[in-house]
C-alpha cells in the first residue's frame, strides 16, 4: 500500500515488526508489543494531517478467523477466546493497542 501510495506522489510512513533491526538488548521500535513501538505508532498518527491522510492497519489476524476458530475458543459470548494460549493473548493485545490507535 505505501508503495502504491508513494508512487503516486503522496508521502508515506511504514511501520512493520518486519523493518525493525533491534541492537542487542534493545526493542524492536516497530514492533507494536513494545512500548517504544507503540509510542512509535503514536507519533507517527499524531503527525498525520488531518482531512488529508489516510491510514491503513494490518493486524495479524489468525486468532481471529472462523477457521482457527477450535484453536482460539472465540465466540460472540467469549470474545477474549483461551487467553492460556500466546498466540491469543498476543491477538488481544494487539487488537486492544490497534484501537487505541484508532481512537487518537
């Protein structure tokens, strides 16, 4: 998308865990997990122009879909699913930092 989007002459921010190139013992800063990550997010939709950008969030979405659905134990009355497994517990608590982006 930030491709496409640069092409076209607009100017773009790309943040992925797959870009970061943490030191040792560092944090991953586009790793959205970590709080310098998260603070990296923030800064980065705090600099958007308002009526003017646009916002594409991608987030990992295989504690989410039907088809995993045994795995991850997730239902309209059970929306957290098996929180016991990491993989669900990381899908919440990206989703829960994804909203609060949204919301800023």
């Amino acid at each position: 998308v930030s491709r496409v989007m640069r092409s076209s002459g607009r100017r773009t921010a790309s943040l992925d865990i797959m870009f970061g190139d943490p030191l040792p013992g560092k944090q991953n800063v586009m790793d959205l997990t970590t709080p310098s990550g998260f603070c990296l997010a923030l800064l980065t939709i705090l600099n958007m122009k308002f009526d003017a950008s646009f916002c594409v969030v991608g987030l990992l979405c295989s504690s989410f879909v039907s088809i995993n659905q045994a795995t991850h134990c997730r239902a309209p009355w059970f929306p957290l699913g098996d929180t016991g497994r990491p993989h669900v517990a990381l899908g919440n608590f990206l989703a829960s930092r994804v909203a609060l982006l949204i919301l800023v």
